[in-house]
C-alpha cells in the first residue's frame, strides 16, 4: 500500500470514530462524505488539466472548503438535530477531498478505487455505529469516542482472527548499498 491512500485512509478514522455513535449520524455522514466528494471530483475533473500543480493544490482546497460550508449551512437549515453533533467532522470531509485530490484518486482510471473507498467507508460507518448505538444502551462507554476506538480495536482483532492474518515477520532486512 502507498503512503499517501495509507494518509487518506487515516483521515477518516477521525470520524468514523467520533461520528458513529448512532446509525443516523453515521448514515449522515456517510452521506456527506460521498456527496462532497463526488462534487469535489467532478469539479475538480473539469478544471484539473487547465492548472498547474500549485494552482490545483489552491483550487482543490478553496473548493472543498466552499462545499463543506454549503453542505454544513445546509444541514443547520434543514436538519439542526443532525448537523449540531457532526459539525465538527464536515470540516474533516474537506481535509479528505484534498488528500484524495493530491493522491489522483479523482482521475477516471483511478475511480474505481474511490468508489471501493467510499463503499468500505460506508459499510465501516454504518456497521460501527449500528453496533456502537445497540452496544450503547446497556454500556454508555460505546458511545463516547473511546468506546469507538475500543470497539473498532476488536472488530480489527476478530477480522484477523477470523481470517487467519499472520503476524508481521521478525526477519530483519539488511540494508543494501
């Protein structure tokens, strides 16, 4: 795995963790993240090739700060309840489109990598705050944003478990000249 996808896929740690602590925030996030993204790559799609990399790297970030704006003014007009716990992490959705941006995951032959990204990060949100939302009724720690790193911190367990991952080796490398 690259650096950079390896960067992208942190970014949204933040708030697959703080934000689903209901399955409503997380389907709304979710949600926001898709939408926000795919704006953000079809704009950017039509004035990439008209730029050079610093006038991209200024364009990519004006534009996902004006669409987070828009979307988070939306959402305080429309849907008050859901925006006041998200608030926070629309503005992570800004920082995510610029990574992805700087990455080329907008560019056509790399789209299928961003649609398996969003898939993987919807299925994450939405199951993590399924669960986090059942598990909260009976231990209110599941839905605290440590709860959230512990229980995602089990879930990663048991997939290895489950799929019989072996360990990182211990052999050392030696450096080569």
């Amino acid at each position: 795995m690259n650096k950079p996808l390896l960067l992208t896929r942190g970014l949204l740690l933040v708030p697959l963790v703080g934000a689903s602590d209901s399955l409503a925030n997380a389907l709304g996030l979710w949600l926001a993240w898709v939408l926000i993204s795919a704006g953000h790559g079809l704009a950017m799609g039509l004035v990439r090739s008209h730029l050079t990399a610093p006038q991209r790297l200024l364009a990519s970030i004006v534009l996902a700060a004006t669409l987070t704006a828009c979307a988070g003014l939306m959402a305080q007009a429309w849907m008050l309840e859901m925006y006041q716990p998200l608030s926070l992490y629309i503005g992570w959705i800004a920082l995510s489109c610029v990574a992805l941006e700087h990455d080329d995951i907008f560019v056509g032959s790399r789209l299928p990598e961003h649609l398996r990204l969003a898939g993987v990060f919807g299925l994450l949100m939405i199951g993590l705050g399924a669960l986090r939302e059942l598990i909260g009724n009976a231990i209110s720690l599941a839905l605290l944003a440590p709860g959230g790193f512990i229980l995602l911190g089990l879930l990663l367990a048991a997939h290895q478990a489950w799929t019989g991952a072996s360990p990182p080796s211990t052999i050392e490398e030696t450096p080569r000249p």
